[in-house]
C-alpha cells in the first residue's frame, strides 16, 4: 500500500519555545477529531526539538529535525548528532535546505556523509533539491538530475535501505505556482525528479521515491497545488507558523485528496 502524502509544518527560527510547545498540544487535540489521509510532520529549531519531541511521543504527529552534523560526535561547537536525535525520537531530518546551504555552505560529500547516516540508521532523510544554484555545493549549471546522483550514487551502498529518502523540491521562487504555466513547469519538474530518484534508488528498494513540494505554501493554494503538482507532499514555511492556519492547510490537503481518489 502506498505511504500517505506529508504535510511538514517547517517552524525555522519563527517560534519560541512556549508557542512551539503549545503548538503541538493544540495541533494534536485538533487532529484527534480529523481522520486523515496524510501524514503530519513538525520541523521544529533546535532548541524546542525536545520540548516538542516529548509532546508528540507516542501520538500520530512526527518530528524533524531542520538539520544534523555530519560527524557522529566531537568537538564541533552548536552542532547536533544524529545519535543526539535518535534519543529523542526523530524520525526525520532535513538536509541541504537551501536556507541552510546559503550559510553553513554545506558541499557535497557532507551532504552525503549526512544522508548516509541517516539511511544506515533508520532515520528518513528530507533531501532538497532545486533548480537553481544557491552555493557552491553544486557545480554551476548542474541540473536536478546531476544534483541526485551525486548526492545518492555510491553514498547508499548497495543493500536495502534501513530508511528511504525523501526529495523535497524547492522552487527557483515561491511565486512560480501563482499561475498555471508555472504550476505546470513545476508538475513536470516533480515528476522528472521521481524519475530520475527511482533510478538511482531502483536496486536498493521497492518503495516509490517521493518528493515534496516547498515553495510559498498557503491556506489560499494548497487545494490547487495538490490538485496540479502531482506532488507527495508539502514544506510549509511561514503558514504553519499558526495552529488555524497549518490546520487549515491540513484539512484542504485532505480533502484535495480524497477528491482526487474518488
């Protein structure tokens, strides 16, 4: 059976420690009364990842985190290992966001050192990816495709996955699904990318690769972006920020779903 799309709630540097906590105990009583078709993910900072891992222990909502060291541990000040995350809980980490890439300049091999750990460990890796050049971890020109298989050939071995990536896609601005050309540039996009993952990924697993959108997400357009980008999921930023907001997102992803499915 195939795995429900993602909504990640990507909460960035926007939310204290009291609103972070409180965010998740009010997502989780809203969410107890909703049966839904899709998975719900929180991204908290650093420094609420525990306090919101404790709330969510246990309960249907899953946590990640918005980035790992690529070293297991050391003398490697303001970093976080992924031993440190596995005690927590995480289930999932975010790797080589673009926000991330602008300031840590993270190259290649890091990323695949950080990739690697978490397949080996059973963590699912988030793998962004975007079609413009944001650093120099990738050499100028190089299309989505060269950037997958440098960041997944040789880096995945060659046994079964303890965990799957997943791709998630940002756009060159969040402005480009505003109109119907650009939310189909953006479908074929997507669709490439799960082309080529589910090449690169063939002889490792079964599962179908999976890729995410994350691009100026919103309550106004989330019916008509799952609707279009044959998207598995979303990234949303500044929108999730609020309770009613990201539950709003939730509730027409859902329903987007289930109209697609009938």
């Amino acid at each position: 059976m195939d795995e429900k799309p993602l909504i990640v709630a990507a909460h960035k540097l926007f939310v204290g420690l009291p609103e972070a906590v409180s965010f998740s105990r009010r997502l989780l009583d809203a969410l107890q009364t909703r049966r839904l078709s899709l998975d719900v993910v929180i991204s908290p900072s650093l420094i609420n990842l525990a306090h919101v891992a404790e709330v969510l222990r246990d309960s249907p909502v899953a946590v990640a985190a918005q980035n790992v060291h690529q070293e297991g541990s050391g003398a490697f000040t303001g970093q976080v290992s992924l031993e440190e995350l596995l005690a927590l809980g995480v289930k999932y980490v975010v790797i080589g966001h673009s926000e991330v890439l602008t300031h840590q300049r993270d190259g290649t091999e890091t990323l695949c050192n950080k990739i690697r750990w978490c397949v080996d460990h059973g963590v699912r890796p988030f793998v962004c990816v975007s079609s413009r050049d944001l650093d120099e971890a990738h050499a100028p020109g190089a299309s989505i495709a060269d950037t997958l298989a440098e960041l997944f050939t040789g880096t995945l071995g060659g046994d079964s996955l303890q965990a799957v990536p997943l791709i998630v896609y940002e756009p060159p601005s969040s402005s480009i699904c505003d109109s119907p050309e650009g939310r189909l540039r953006v479908r074929r996009v997507v669709r490439d990318i799960r082309e080529h993952a589910s090449a690169l990924l063939a002889s490792r697993t079964t599962a179908r690769p999976r890729v995410l959108y994350g691009g100026g997400v919103t309550p106004g357009n989330i019916t008509t972006l799952s609707r279009e980008l044959d998207a598995d999921g979303f990234f949303v930023g500044r929108a999730s920020v609020e309770v009613a907001s990201f539950l709003s997102i939730i509730d027409a992803a859902h329903e987007a779903i289930t109209f697609s499915h009938q």
